[in-house]
C-alpha cells in the first residue's frame, strides 16, 4: 500500500482519541528533575549549564524588566528544541510540524510583549509605527505598512518553524524512499543516496536546534521593543 509522504505529519490519535496532549507532555520526562544536594551528577549539571548559559544569552540584551521572562523563554526553548529533536526519530511524531500549535505559542507570546509595551510606555509603543522625519504625506501609508507588518510578525514565527521541520522530514522520507527502491538496482547509487541522507540527517539536526533558537530569540527581541 502507497501512502502520501503527508501522512507522517497527520496527528496520532487511539480510538479516536487525539495523542497531540501525549505527544507534548511525555517528553518532558526524560528530563531529570534538580535535587537540593550539594553535588549533582553530570547529566543534572550538564542540564544546569545549559540552561543557565542560554538564559544569559538570551537576557543579555534585556533590562531588569525583560528578566521576568527567563523561565517562560527557557522553558519554552526546551519544549522546542526536545519536540524538534525527538521528532527525528523514526516511527515518531513531531508536533512542531503542525502549524496550528505553532501559532498557538507564537500568537498568544507576541500579544502579551505588544500589551506589555501599550502598558508600560505607550507613547514610544505606539511611535514604532511612524519612523522620525516621515514625509507628511507618506504618513498614512508608512502607518498601515507598519501596523500589518506587527500583525506578521506571530504569522512568521509560526510559519518559518513549521516550513523548516516540514521541509526537512520530507526531504528525509523522499531520500530514504528512493535510496529503498534503488537499493535492489543500483546499489552503487542506493549507496551513495544512504550516505546523502546521513549528511541531510545530520543538517537537519542542526536545524531543530537552530529553529528552536531563532523561535525564542525573536521573541526576546519582540519583547526587547516594548520594555
């Protein structure tokens, strides 16, 4: 039976009960959880330095205000980065690939650094619309140029996520797939196709940790804007 190359990024359900809950919720499991004890192991320290070295790479650009946000930030970049990694495995389901629950996070995060910044300092908020030394006639259209260009802004963190994963497991599954068929034919070339999709193995493991980055970075600077 031929299935569509699509079918992988179809949400799992069990009689008719969808997994997507499941499939977010279970990774965190393979974390383990910090101890009040003075000394640790190396997978509890090494989980520790992680988070702490990205926390203050991401906060360096921030004031005092942005600060507030480390746990949401990382937090959300280990939810990221777990979800893209896992999803590389065969016979699983990533849910990143669904652009629903991307925008489910972008939409949400991007409202709440927007509010923040109508709150806080609502004149300079509002001046992100209009650059200094606009030409009086070119006010109106600069306005709505820049308002849609806001309103994108959720739009493009949910889509760039969701095209990139999207891109890389089918350039995976058609590689694998014709490496498969080749196989019994040319086997010199299935050979050479096996080793292609080692090296696209490898890029795309580069590119679930770097999409994860690029997801939360833009967000902190987002939110740089408006504290």
């Amino acid at each position: 039976m031929t299935l569509s190359f699509f079918d992988q990024f179809s949400s799992p359900s069990l009689l008719g009960i969808p997994l997507m809950a499941l499939a977010l919720s279970l990774p965190w499991v393979l974390y383990p959880t910090p101890s009040a004890r003075w000394l640790n192991n190396r997978v509890l320290t090494l989980q520790g330095w992680f988070i702490n070295r990205f926390t203050q790479q991401l906060l360096l650009p921030l004031n005092i205000g942005g600060h507030k946000w480390a746990l949401i930030l990382a937090s959300l970049m280990l939810l990221l980065l777990t979800q893209n990694m896992l999803g590389l495995l065969p016979y699983t389901f990533t849910p990143t690939t669904q652009l629903s629950l991307n925008m489910g996070l972008a939409v949400p995060l991007w409202l709440a650094t927007v509010i923040i910044g109508l709150r806080n300092q609502p004149t300079i908020a509002l001046g992100h619309l209009l650059p200094e030394g606009t030409p009086t006639p070119l006010i109106p259209v600069l306005i709505i140029i820049e308002t849609i260009s806001l309103f994108i802004r959720p739009l493009a963190l949910g889509v760039r996520l969701t095209a990139n994963l999207t891109a890389g497991h089918l350039l995976i599954q058609l590689i694998a797939t014709a490496a498969f068929v080749l196989l019994p034919l040319m086997p010199a070339v299935a050979i050479l196709t096996g080793a292609l999709l080692f090296l696209l193995t490898l890029l795309e493991v580069a590119v679930a940790m770097i999409q994860a980055y690029v997801f939360v970075l833009l967000l902190s600077l987002y939110l740089q804007e408006n504290v």
